[in-house]
C-alpha cells in the first residue's frame, strides 16, 4: 500500500481503505465500553459521496486555466473526492463533519508542485488573485489546520499538496538527510534504514505525515525521549515566502543571532511553504529491548519516571498508563489464537493478583531501550532498579512487544467507535514534574466533569510520554456517548474545558499537535499578548497579502 | 575576589588586578615563541588612566539627574574607570584601544537597575530623549558587542549594567532554577551546587560573564558536548522590550508556533532586556574520569571524534588540539617543582618517543566523562576503544587534570603577551562532518597566508571541542609580531581574512561568540538576505526607535 496514492486512502476517516481496527478477537471490547460509558449502541451510517453538495468553486475558469499551466494536467486536481479530503484534517471534529456530509466550506483546488519554481509562480498569482494557499503535507492535522472558513475574504482556495516533491539525499559521513517536504514517514524511514542509520521520528501519524507537516506542527514522535522532537533533529530548512526564499545554513550549532529555523518550525503554513530540509540521522541501534512494567499506582511510576530522566537514563519510548487507561489497554487486548499462550496468560495474572497487581486497578509502563548491548543493559538495570524502588514489577517483553506491533494501528479505532456511536477525542499538553500531579487530576476532574455536564458517563484514560529532565507530556483520550445531531457542539464544549483546565494548571495548549484554527482563541493566552502579536507581524513581514494559511493562529 | 566588585577587575585587560598567567615556572614559552615567530621581544606599557582622554559626555545635566532619581545615587556611575570599562568589550580589538588609551567612543553614565520597573523607566526616557541603551552583563564580549560607535545618532548613551539583578531561585523537583539576568557564572553555579545540581555551564569567561549575556550571544561552555549550549538549556525567559513585556512559559517543550525563546537568544541586546530566565539543571555526577589521549596525527584523531559522537558517547569534555597547538600545549607547561615528577614526566616522554608518539608532532585529546561510576566506566571504556582504533594511546588523566585546572587562567595570558608585543586572537566556527577537513585546512592557510602577507611569522593552532553528531566547532587561535602602531589595521586584516575562509569553506561565521558590530558586515552572508532583513524587522518590531544596542547585526 502507498500513503501517496489518494484513492487508496479513505476520504472519511483514518487510514487506507479496507483496513480496520478488528473487534473480533477482542471480546471485551464492547462489554467494557458498555458498562463504563452506559453505552446505547447505535450504527451510524457515512453519507455517500454522491450525496454530498459542496460549496461551488470559487476559482474562475480563467485562474484554474492559469494554474494548469502551471502545473500541467496531472499535477492538478478539482475532482470532488479531492476537494473533499484536502479540505478537511483528521480532528474529531473533521472526521464528524466528513461522515455526515455537513460541508460548509471547501477549497477549489489541488494542486501537486514538483519543484519551487512552481511554487513561487503559485504565490505570485494567489497575491494578484486574492487567493488562499494551504499548504498540505498528510493532511492528518487534528487541530484545524486545513481548512479555509473565513472563504469570504478570498476569490478561491488552494490546497498545495506536497506529495510529490519527495526527493532525498543522504550523508553517510555527518548523518544527515536531505529531504523534500512532501515526503512520507515510512519512505523517508526506508531510505535512511537502507543506510543504516535512521532518523527516529515516530509520531502515531507516522504512516500518512509527511516531512514538511512535522516541522510546519512541531511534531514529535513516538521516540522523541531519544531522538527528540522534529525541532530537535533539525539542522537547516528552506522556505518559499511571498517575500523572497529563506534558506539556512547547515550547521550542527551556531551564534549568529535569532533563530530562524525555530521560527519556521510551528509555523504552520503560514509564513512559507518549507520546500525542504536537513535533519540529523543516528545510527539503527545494534541492540533494542522492550519492558513492561506494572506499578500499583499511575503516581508512583509518575515519579520514577522523574527519577529515571534525571539520572540521566535515556529510553527511546517511555509511556505510563494511569490506572483508567491501563484497565482499557488490558480490555482491549487481543485474544491469543494460542491456547498455550492463554494458559500462561491467565497463570501470570493470577501470579500478579496474588501480589495485590493488577491490570484492574495497577499503572502499566512500556520501556524501549536503544543502543549498544552494553548501553541497553546498563540503562535497563538502572531504570528496573528505580521501578522496583517505586513498588513496581516487571512483566518482561511481551507487552512492550505487543503496544509496539500495534502503534500503527490504534489510529483505525476511531472509525469502529464512531461507526458505533462513541466520541473519542484526545488532548495533549506538557508540564514540568512540579505541576504535574495537580495538572493530571484536575484536567482529568474537568473532562469527566464536561461530559457529565451533557448528561453523558465519560471515561477519561491518560498516559505520560515524551520525557524531559524538567518534565513530560501528559496525553489524555476521552469517551463518551455521541450526543446525537449534537457531535460537534457537544466535543467542542469538553475540547474548551479541558483546554482551559490545561492553561490554568501550567500546561502547555500543545505539545505535539500546535495552534491551527481550533486551539487559536487560547494562543494568547499561551504566548501573551506580545508573543501572539510578533508571531502575527511576522506573519505580516513574510506573507504581507495574507495568503498563505491565513487562518491560523488567530 | 569577587567579580561584580569593578575595581578588583582591570580596565585594560583580562580578570582581577595582580592575577596574571604566570611565565616564570614555564621555561620554555620564550624560546619557543621567539623561534616560531621570529619574536622581536618589546616591552609595550599601558596607558596611565589620568592620561586617557575621553569623549565629553554627550548626556545633559538635565537626564542625568533623571536617571538618577530612577537609580539613586548608589546605582549610577560616570566615573572615568567604570565610562572606560563599560564602552568595550574584550576583544584584541577592544583590549589594544584600552591600552593605549586610543578612545574615540564612550558611553555616558553607567546605571545598575535593581528591578524591572527601573528597565521600564530608562526605556521610556531613553525613546523619548534619543539615547542609546547597550545592555551590559558581565563585559566580556568579543565581538564588538559593547560599543556605541556610531553615536551622532543619539544624544547619549546609558550602559545598563545588570550585576545587580541577581535573585536566583531553584526548583529541586523539575530541576530548574530561574535567575535574574545579571548573575555571574560562579554565583550560579554555587547557588545550584550547594542543591546537588549543576547547570554544567562554563565558558572559559565563566569567572565574569552573566547568564543575560549568556543567553544574548548563545554562548557555549566547555562542557557543551554533555550539556548542550546555553539555548538547549533554555526553558523560558522574560525579556524588558519597547513595545512590551515578553515573558514564555516554563515548560519542557511545545508545540504552539514559531519559538519565542529562540528569537531572544542571540539577540545580543538589541530586541529587549533579558530580566531573568529558566534554565535546566542536572544532577552533580557522582562520577569523573579525565583522560589524556595522544594521536599520531590531528586528521585521526578528528575521525576517532566523529566514530565517538556517532556512537552515542557523550563526554562532557572533548578537546583535541591539532599538532601545533599540542606542541603549544607542551612548550607552555608549567615545570613542576617536584623533581620525582619531572624525572616520571621524562621517562613517560621517553617512552611515547620510542612507540613513535610525541608531543611536538602529536595530536592531544582531553576527554572528560561524567555520570555514575558504571556510565563513566562504559564510555571510558567505548571512546579509548574508539581511540585506539585510530592509532591512539592513553596519558593517563594527568593531562586532562592539567587542562582542568588551568582552564580559567588560560585568558590571563593574552595581557603577559602583549606586555611583549605579541599579536594573539582567536575565531571559532562549527561545521559539518563531511567539510571539516577541508575548512580545517583552508582556514588555516588562510590565516598564515594573512600573517606572511604582512610580513610577520605565523602561529596558528586549533582545536576542536563541542562536539556535535553532525559537526563539531573548531577554534583557531593565530600568534604573531605586532605591526607597531598598526596593530588594529594588521588585526581586523587577518580576522577579516580568516572569517572570509571560514564562510567560503561553509562553517558558521560563529559558534558562540556571536556577531556584534564586528561580525555584522558578514551577518548576511550567513543568514541570508531575507534572513538578515527579518531579524532587522524584528528589531524595529520590539525596538521601533533603535535605542537597544542599535549597531549589532549591522
Ligand atoms: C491518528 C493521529 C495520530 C497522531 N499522532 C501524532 C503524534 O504521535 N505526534 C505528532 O506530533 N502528531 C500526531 N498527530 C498530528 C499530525 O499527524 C501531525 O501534526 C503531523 O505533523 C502533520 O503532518 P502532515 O504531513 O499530515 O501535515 P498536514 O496535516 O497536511 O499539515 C499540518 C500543518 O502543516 C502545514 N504544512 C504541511 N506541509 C507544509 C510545508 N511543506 N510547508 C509549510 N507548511 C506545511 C499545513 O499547512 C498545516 O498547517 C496525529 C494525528 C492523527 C490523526
Ligand atoms: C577570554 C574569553 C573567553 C571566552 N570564552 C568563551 C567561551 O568559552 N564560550 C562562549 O560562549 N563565549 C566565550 N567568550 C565570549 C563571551 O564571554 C560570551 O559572549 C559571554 O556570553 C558574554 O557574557 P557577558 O555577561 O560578559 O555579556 P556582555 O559581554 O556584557 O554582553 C554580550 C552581549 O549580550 C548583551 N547582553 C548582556 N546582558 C544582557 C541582558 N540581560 N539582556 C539583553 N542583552 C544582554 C550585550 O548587550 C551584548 O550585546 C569568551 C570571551 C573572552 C574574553
């Protein structure tokens, strides 16, 4: 299968067309889900693409003319299924609007640049045009980052999907890459294993990002304790600004003033279209191992987390379950086909619950450890010895193993909830280790609290990823019963709540998924009132028409 | 002795009046310079201070007495010492003006604000009266960071100087600890030391530099390699501007837009004052090894340090001098008094001469490893592995111990050279694997080349240290006669000589010593048009009337 092909890939949900999170071999899956949210099952049907009306383009023929010169025939699209999925991310929100059709704003075009020249005729004609660009890497935004609502102020909208600049170059001797924006996670990934070396950047998106959406949203992935956020890694970029091309250089640090690189990191197509950029590679580990490791409580292992990261033991993937997300992960495991394997399964819970652990009530962290033998040995004692201090019990590799194998897959979940009538939306923040128990149970409060506001059982799971010396991101995922007719409105309200209980308790508004359209009103409120206004003239100084992702930031 | 104390440092030169870097227990640093460079030994005085004149104030009687209601007459200055020492930096440049009293630019008045209110008010007297501010931490600046040159553009000018801002406060949870801008290294690093922690900053300016200034040229520590730059340290800050207050927020990392933090460091005083910032701690180690490793030849060693970085290993220290600077190194050596050492130190020589080593054609790396004992072990024992593979073998940690203890007295030597007419600077770059050969070759050329062309002998040694997985920086420190009575001339020659070698060969125009006004004639040529001209605009931005140091950046 291949992320760039648009047809292979659903146009109303996660994912490639055919492939799903399968409920068959977790039997408890629904029982659980049940009982914890009071769930009224429903199915819920996607409109056909027939039956959807979208907004006429706005574009004249004479400008769709002008750009299929540009462009060429094939580099170019305003067919309906394409209008569709490129105007839309992948937020809940999205995806609501998606299934049932209700469209009410929509760009006129997409068009595929195969290199800057066109790019920068784009931006010419969009100045003349009153014309929005948005630029598109995967699309798998969930923070309103596509989409063109204000449509008045512009005489039509196009989406400038990078899919095809994908070009790559590698230096083995300074381990570096060399990439165009438009790359995909696993072909940039390919490239670079086939050199032995590999860039380590894992967001749970990993299949359907792309380059440029990593650096444009400051993502990070799912080894990023190791390997760093994208901003991390990065070592130069190039940038086509309707004031002329921004490119620096490629250096492994420097002293010469402002950053220009982080100011184009998190911009979020709205200061330049990033047409491509240096990042570091490391070398493919010799040695990998994966723990599990049961904690009776989530702030135990809270704490031995801080005890791990600062004593400098570094893993590349380091998440803990509280106890609400550990009972879920444990309820919607998959049922082994091996009778073996069930045996032994039932004889180590019962070994655990004769201990006073379980997966009922007790904190499940995963642990990848990456390096030379030696190195992983070393960090794997030194960081079992802190567990053990902190009450914990290893339950060697076979879960790490199995969150690994499915890291990819949880994303299709989604569409099986919504297919069923449950919400589902996740949150991110970060905080330092001194606000974060208090940040964890009142965030939480103010979701459970949300939800039951609508009259609704909320189930609220949260696990902390993403370490820091100083601190971590806290990741929280929310269920409840769809209010019917009523899906937006209804995840809008517990989207504010739970965003406002963030900013009061220290958190950060994103960690890993930015600004966009959705979290713009609290910009502010995270950057202040200067802040916010110098991120806005800086918009102005490079994008002084407004045309490229106009919306963004607020 | 106690840096923020003015009349303990010197006027016109390097550290505390009476220190100096002792040539008597060091026999060989005459013979040896007088060979390489051909030394016409002279003595050059300096200056008596009554016979320095210096430009009349420019400041009416009327602002001044503003400015000291602001202050009070216990926080202003305009003595004749402190107008002296705060119109310059410590540059060769700055250092040979001082010496001979040659002044053709001062600042006004000296104020010492003890809280932000104070910033405020001179910023807005400032504006509204036409004077420049040039924010001032601990003096040290090298590149012409300090000056008021071009001063008919304004009707005076205020040095801000910060010592007296230096409230500190540690966070033992998340490990951090916010400090007022004006704190010195050592004040620091003590404050966090006595929590077990240790911020692992030390600049070879440690003794009397300030984390405002710091922050403001990103500076680098020689333990950079462990514990990054002084920007990867970086967790928030808040900055005095024109337009407003700029304050971030303290968490580990994010994703909401451009980053703020990254266009206040390196700004180099011209977008805002820095009031205080957040910055990541670390445990003290409980273990450090030192060690001395000596190559055949520099080249191996440069491979040896890039198979190291790649590998994962991280010391915090990692020096390695090329040939001549590890002959250097060895001429310069402090005799020991103890005679069993001495007949020891020769049997060593005797030994490495027989195994085809040698300190005069040799190349010299210190390592420094840090961490818990069984940390320390495993890298020790990966780098010498690493090093022998290149051919290396081990001193021993008596060299390291060496390098350790003289490396704040290092910069004393400067002024016993010029005492004796000797020209001594240096310039630094950072650089991709794949081009440090070739740049380390041509720059030095480059720098000999500029000398001859003089007609003086060459010195030139180099080291490289902050060692990067992509690049490292390398450090060129050039010797020669001084062009008497010519010695700014012959100086700005050869730096701008080596400066146009290091771009040309792709390094950084500086690491960490930043651009100032002796850089900025090159700022753009590394950051670009655009690049240059956005970070021009955000000083308009932040500082719409020039009145931050208004000269940096060009
Ligand atoms: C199921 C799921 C899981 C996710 N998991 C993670 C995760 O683990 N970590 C994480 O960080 N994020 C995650 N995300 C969010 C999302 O994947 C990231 O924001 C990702 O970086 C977006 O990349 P993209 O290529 O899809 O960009 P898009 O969604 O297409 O675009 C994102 C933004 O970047 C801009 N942009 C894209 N390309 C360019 C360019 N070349 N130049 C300038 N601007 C550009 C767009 O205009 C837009 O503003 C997840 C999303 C989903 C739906
Ligand atoms: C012998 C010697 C050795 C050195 N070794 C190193 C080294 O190893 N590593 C290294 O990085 N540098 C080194 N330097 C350079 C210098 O020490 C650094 O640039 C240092 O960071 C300057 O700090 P300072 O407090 O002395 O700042 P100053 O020299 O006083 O000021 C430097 C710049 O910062 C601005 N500034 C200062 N404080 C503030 C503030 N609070 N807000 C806004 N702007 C401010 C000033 O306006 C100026 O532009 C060395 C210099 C010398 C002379």
């Amino acid at each position: 299968m291949n992320p760039t092909k648009q047809n292979t890939r659903k146009w109303w949900g996660w994912g490639y067309v055919g492939k799903s999170y399968s409920i068959e071999n977790r039997p408890n899956v629904w029982p659980f889900l049940k009982q914890k949210l009071a769930l009224t099952p429903r199915k819920c049907r996607i409109i056909a693409l027939d039956d959807i009306e979208l907004p006429p383009p706005k574009l004249t023929a004479e400008l769709l003319k002008e750009l299929t010169e540009i462009y060429g025939e094939n580099n170019i699209n305003t067919s309906k299924v394409t209008r569709i999925s490129h105007s839309f991310g992948q937020s809940y929100g999205d995806v609501i609007c998606l299934r049932k059709g209700n469209i009410d704003h929509a760009i006129d075009v997409v068009v595929y640049p195969r290199n800057e020249e066109q790019i920068q005729k784009t931006i010419i004609m969009a100045s003349k045009n009153r014309l929005a660009i948005i630029p598109y890497g995967g699309g798998t935004s969930v923070t309103g980052n596509l989409e063109l609502r204000n449509d008045e102020s512009y005489d039509g909208g196009i989406s400038m999907d990078m899919r095809k600049m994908n070009m790559i170059q590698i230096d083995n001797v300074s381990q570096t890459v060399t990439a165009q924006a438009g790359i995909f996670g696993p072909a940039l990934e390919e490239a670079v294993n086939a050199q032995g070396l590999t860039l380590g950047h894992f967001p749970q998106s990993f299949e359907f990002s792309t380059l440029g959406g990593w650096l444009a949203t400051r993502s990070a992935g799912q080894n990023s304790t190791r390997y760093g956020k994208i901003e991390d890694m990065l070592i130069s970029l190039r940038a086509i600004t309707p004031t002329g091309i921004i490119e620096t250089k490629s250096i492994p640090a420097s002293s010469t003033g402002p950053s220009i690189d982080q100011l184009f990191v998190g911009s979020e197509g709205t200061l330049g279209i990033i047409s491509q950029a240096t990042l570091q590679l490391q070398p493919l580990s010799a040695s990998t191992e994966m723990c599990g490791i049961l904690f009776k409580r989530f702030l135990d292992g809270v704490q031995a987390v801080r005890a791990m990261s600062q004593a400098g033991i570094v893993p590349s993937v380091l998440r803990i379950s509280d106890e609400p997300e550990t009972e879920a992960t444990f309820m919607f495991r998959s049922q082994s086909a091996n009778p073996i394997k069930r045996v032994a399964e039932k004889g180590g819970m019962w070994f655990l619950n004769q201990r006073d652990y379980s997966f009922q009530k007790g904190s499940l962290m995963i642990l990848v450890f990456e390096g030379s033998p030696q190195q992983v040995a070393l960090d794997k004692s030194a960081a079992l010895r802190i567990c053990k201090r902190h009450r914990a019990v290893s339950l060697g590799n076979i879960v790490g193993k199995a969150w690994h194998k499915e890291r990819f897959l949880l994303p299709y979940l989604r569409d099986v909830l919504l297919d069923n009538g449950v919400m589902i939306d996740t949150l991110e923040t970060a905080i330092t280790w001194d606000k974060i128990n208090n940040l964890y149970f009142n965030v939480r409060n103010a979701i459970s609290k949300a939800i039951e506001k609508q009259g609704m059982k909320p189930l609220v799971l949260t696990h902390m990823s993403h370490v820091y010396r100083t601190g971590a991101s806290l990741y929280f995922i929310f269920m409840a019963n769809q209010k019917i007719d009523a899906e937006l409105e209804q995840w809008q309200e517990i989207k504010a709540a739970t965003i406002e209980a963030i900013l009061h308790n220290g958190g950060t508004l994103s960690h890993h998924h930015g600004v966009g359209r959705d979290h713009a009103r609290w910009f502010e409120d995270e950057v202040g009132h200067l802040g916010k206004a110098f991120v806005l003239a800086s918009k102005s100084y490079f994008d002084p028409q407004h045309i490229l992702n106009p919306e963004n930031f607020g």
